[in-house]
C-alpha cells in the first residue's frame, strides 16, 4: 500500500465511528461493512465535489475494524482519503478537510437510512437514533499525512490493516490457564490490564475472524 497505491500527495486518515446500538449488527451481517464503505465514498466524493465547485477524481483505501481495545466488539471505519482530486484536465485539486459537523450528521442520517432499507431497523428506532442529542456517530481526520515521507504512509497503512491484537500485548500463564492482557491505560474500561480465562479470551478473539472470502479492505 504505502510503496504502489498511496500517492505522493495530502492524505487524512478519517475513522468513523457509530452508535453501540448499531455496532451489533455487523456483527450479524458480515457485508454490512461492504454497503457502509460505499456509502463513506460517496459521501466523501460528494463532500470534494462540493467543495471544489467541479467534478474531482479522488480516492480512498476503507478498512473495516470490528475490535477495540481488550477485543471488545467495536464495529468502526478507518480510511485513508486523498485530500483532494484531479480534476478534468488532470490538475491535483487540493481541497483540506475541516469543520466536518456537516459530514458527521450526514453520515449518521445515510447510515441510518440504509438500516431502514436493510429492515435492520424500524422507523420508531430511526427516529429516536435522530433524536438522540450525542448521535454516537462521530467522524475524525485530526491525522494528516503530507505526501513526502514514505515512513509515515507506512505507518499509517499499517495501522489500518492491523490484526485485533498484538503479541507483544499477551501474555499466556500456563499454569493458571490464563491470558495476560496488558495495554496503555483506556478510558473505557478504566484500566489497562485484563486476566482472561484462556477460553474465554480464545471466544473473544474467534469472533473477530472474518468470513471466507471477505474483504476488509477495500
């Protein structure tokens, strides 16, 4: 990714993030996470369009992630979007990402639409996820990645297409038959050790393996 997609030009990493009413789902539905993925293309090309006032080409690398810290369940996109387009004569067009309140509501009402179609939802349900005053959805592009420097695209691609855990993070006591989870502090959980029983964390990790044949990456 980071030596022939990316281009040597302005990217932000965007994750974005929806409601724990939502997250289940995908759960369930393994090509939700495709349908999503489309529908934050769009909504980012239709965003630079706009923006630009002309037709631009962009592009995108989506990944689905369906763990959070400890391997909680946490349905969640991170992409890495080119900041900007070419436009008809073949011109790079930056356009930067700010101010994304915008985006944010129309992310949440398009997701939430999708759910109606799917029958995932009903429109009481609907109505009171618009209701809500925090939406749960959030979108942030804090991250930006300049074009220069290889190291940083390497990393960031990377990070993106990260497994549920990492190996330095575990820990197996065979004598007691348990898993050592050690981390950075997280606000969540207000802590940053676990002790799993080794088959309770074995369930944990199994339901983050993704069906034959999916792609999280697109």
């Amino acid at each position: 990714m980071a030596n022939e997609l990316l281009l040597r030009l302005p990217h932000r990493l965007v994750t974005l993030t929806l409601p724990k009413m939502l997250r289940v789902f995908f759960k369930h539905d393994r090509k939700l996470f495709s349908e999503v993925s489309r529908l934050i293309f769009d909504m980012v090309q239709e965003y630079l369009n706009e923006a630009a006032k002309t037709r631009v080409e962009s592009a995108s690398v989506l990944s689905f992630q369906s763990f959070g810290e400890f391997l909680r369940w946490n349905s969640h996109f991170h992409g890495l979007f080119l900041e900007g387009g070419f436009d008809q004569s073949g011109n790079f067009v930056y356009i930067p990402f700010s101010n994304l309140s915008a985006m944010t509501e129309c992310f949440r009402r398009r997701v939430i639409k999708l759910f109606i179609e799917k029958k995932l939802i009903n429109q009481h349900m609907a109505d009171n996820l618009l209701r809500w005053r925090h939406s749960g959805f959030s979108i942030d592009s804090s991250i930006r990645l300049f074009g220069g420097s290889r190291q940083e695209r390497e990393n960031l691609a990377q990070y993106i297409a990260r497994p549920p855990i990492s190996l330095k993070k575990i820990r197996f006591e065979s004598f007691h038959g348990k898993v050592l989870f050690h981390t950075a502090y997280n606000e969540y959980f207000r802590e940053n050790l676990k002790l799993f029983e080794a088959t309770d964390f074995i369930a944990l990790l199994t339901q983050h393996l993704p069906p034959k044949g999916a792609q999280y990456i697109r």
